[in-house]
C-alpha cells in the first residue's frame, strides 16, 4: 500500500528531526553551562556547580567562599605551620643553648682556620698533621692573648688604682669649678648615698657574683666544647656536611647541596673580613689612647677587637670603655681626645673598611642586622648576638640561591666546609 508506506516514512524523518533538534538543543545548554562555568572562574572564583549532589538544584557551599578568602585560607595555615616549628625550634634551641652556641663557634672558627689546613694538605701534610698543627697554633696564640691580657691588667692594677683615685679628684674640682655650679656637699652626698646602697646589697651583690662563678664555668665548657668541634670539622667537615645531606628529603636534596658552598663562601668571607676589620678597630684605636697616655691601652685594645664582633653594639661599648678610663684617669681633656679618636676610627671603620673588605657578598641591611643582633642578644646573652649576624648572612646567601635556582641545582655539588 503505497499510501500508508508513504505515511509511515513522513512519520520517521519527523522523528529523526526531532532527535536531531533535541540533541542540538542540549549541546546548546552544556556550552551555555561551560561559558557560565568559564565567566565565574575569571571572574575571581571556581567555577559554580549548578546542581548539587543528588541532582536537586542546591549549590555547592564551598562554592560560595571568594578566591581571595580561600588563597588567603591557604597561606594562613602554612604559615601558622611554619611559625609553629620556629617556635619549637626556638624552645629546642634555647634548652641546649650552650651546646648550639658553642657549635655555631666552632663553625666560625674553622671558616677563619679551614684555608691554613688545605693549604698545608697540598703540600703534602698528611689531613690529620695539618689539622693538628693548624688547631695547635690557633689555639696557642689564643691563649697567649689571653694570658698577656690578664698579665697587663694585673701588673697595672695597683698604678690604674692610685691613678682612678687621682682622676676621681680632678674630676670632682672640675665639677665644682664648673658652670654646673655643684657644690662639694653635694658631690659628697652622692658619694654617701653611693657608699650606703652598696652596702645594703650586699646579699644581691653576693648573689650575682654566684651567678658569675656559673657564667663562668659555662663559658669555659662551651669554649672546650667548641675546640673539641672545631677539630672534628676542621678534619671530617666534607663527611659531616655528606652525612647531613641525608638527612634531607631527596627532592630537596639537590637544592640543598647546591647552597651549600656559596654558604660557606660567605661565612668564611664574613668570618675573616671581621676579623681584619676587628683587627684594624684595636690597633688604631689602641695606639691613639697610648699616644695619649691612657693606661692599659693594649688590654683595651683587645677588648675593642672582641667586642668589634657584635655588630653595632660592640663599637659603642668598647669606644665607651677607652673614653671612661681615659677620663678617670687622665682628664676630661684627655677623654675628649680619646672619644675624637674613637669616632674617627668608626667612622672609617663604617664608610670605608666595611664595605671594601667585606664587600656586597656578605652584605646586609642595616636593619636587619639591628634585629638580628637583639633577638640574638635576647635568646643567648653575648653569644648570640656575636653569632647572630653572620647566621643571617648565610640564610640570606641561601634564600637566595634557592629563589634563583629552584630546580636547577646539581646533585653532584661539592659540599662545604671544609673542602681539602
């Protein structure tokens, strides 16, 4: 039957149509959908979820936080994670305090001594001969300092006395003949008051030079303990430095041995650029308060190249030391000179040695070299102010090392200290 063949054909093309304009149709809603999708991404956010879970219409509520609520989300917990393992790195360090200053000492010493022990190793001294001869000389001209120190002072102490007294005289004339218009009552009030609180804290004064018997027994472990280091660095650093590379997870292993010899590079280049800068700090300043006629100007000098170690600080409390003894002993006149001295000699120190001998590779700013000095001082007294600064040295050396090469660093790096 040709009609009802014709009618059932008519029947089919119209159902092909429709499935083809429903298939359209919904191709069109899924781009709608992904355009939609594309929009809310770009325009700060993930994209929206329009049907929740169970096909119920519902939005996704993680979904309606901002994107710069989430980043923000994101960084504070990592940072809350990281200031959390400073802090128990901090307590940690703080409970062993004698034990990582003394570590960190030993590291600085072998910086200064690790060239001398290579140098004599290729010329045919065996490791353990040069480390020997090298530690033994280091130490012994230590210990000469000291014991010339101690003997200068003990050896003027009787002349230093009898020369306070007569300085503390002129100087209280001067004070009386002065424009301040103090009277000699007055003067010798003070001095009664002075008299009378020292004598009432006998007990406190009892009691703090205890705690200076104990200072003093902790300083003479941690020095044995850093020579006792010192040696072990200056004769296996390269295995130590291999060992502690085990430590570190193998993806960051590259990178960290990468660093490691610019860090040591620098520590060594602040270590022994300090030590010149120190060196010149004592001798000019040490030979103007002696030209002066300061007494004990060698001990003071020494003083001076100790203290140029804590950055900053150390300057002003040696320069201060020289100009106090150079008034109770010589004169305000003579005081004068000696501060005249003193400033020259810092100002030459800041302006010119710093920056030619130490040179950009250790270089650090002035701020933060204040903070890094009072959070030292703070955590470990002295010790930690004099190590303070050289640590932020490194760290800056090895933050940078890392931002520049962050997946480039070679595997096979040599490591640092000490290298033959």
């Amino acid at each position: 039957m040709p009609g009802v063949r014709g009618w059932l054909g008519r029947v089919r093309k119209s159902a092909a149509g429709l499935g083809e304009r429903r298939a359209r149709l919904h191709a069109q809603r899924e781009a709608e959908a992904e355009a939609e999708a594309a929009e809310a991404w770009e325009g700060g956010g993930p994209p929206q979820t329009p049907h929740g879970p169970a096909g119920t219409g519902a939005r996704d509520p993680a979904s309606a936080v901002p994107w710069g609520v989430r980043v923000a989300a994101e960084a504070g917990w990592r940072f809350l994670v990281l200031a959390a393992t400073v802090w128990v790195l901090m307590r940690v360090i703080g409970a062993v305090r004698l034990v990582a200053l003394a570590f960190v000492v030993a590291l600085l010493v072998t910086a200064l001594l690790q060239p001398t022990v290579a140098r004599l190793h290729r010329r045919g001294l065996s490791r353990g001969a040069a480390t020997a001869l090298t530690a033994t000389c280091g130490f012994v001209m230590l210990g000469l300092v000291g014991w010339f120190v101690v003997w200068q002072v003990l050896d003027n102490l009787d002349n230093l006395s009898d020369r306070v007294q007569e300085g503390i005289g002129e100087l209280k004339q001067w004070l009386i003949d002065s424009p301040l218009h103090v009277t000699e009552q007055q003067i010798n009030d003070i001095a009664d008051s002075l008299s009378d609180t020292i004598g009432t804290s006998t007990s406190e004064i009892t009691s703090t030079g205890l705690q200076g018997v104990t200072v003093l027994v902790e300083v003479i472990t941690g020095l044995l303990l850093a020579m006792f280091a010192t040696l072990f660095l200056l004769y296996d650093g390269r295995r130590i430095w291999k060992w502690t590379l085990r430590l570190v997870p193998a993806a960051a292993r590259p990178g960290v041995a990468g660093a490691g010899p610019p860090a040591w590079r620098t520590l060594t280049a602040y270590v022994r650029g300090t030590m010149i800068v120190a060196m010149i700090d004592a001798v000019f300043i040490g030979v103007g308060i002696y030209f002066l006629g300061v007494p004990l100007a060698v001990p003071i000098g020494v003083v001076i190249f100790l203290s140029s170690f804590v950055p900053l600080v150390g300057a002003v409390v040696s320069g201060a030391l020289a100009v106090v003894v150079a008034l109770v002993t010589e004169g305000v006149f003579t005081a004068l000179m000696a501060l005249m001295v003193v400033l020259v000699v810092q100002q030459i120190e800041g302006h010119v040695l710093q920056p030619f001998i130490l040179g950009r590779a250790v270089r650090v700013h002035p701020l933060a070299v204040v903070l890094a000095v009072s959070t030292g001082g703070t955590i470990a007294g002295i010790g930690g102010a004099v190590v303070a600064v050289p640590l932020v040295a490194v760290a800056n050396t090895v933050i940078t090392h890392l931002r520049a090469h962050p997946a480039r660093a070679v595997p096979g790096a040599e490591p640092p200290p000490p290298p033959s």
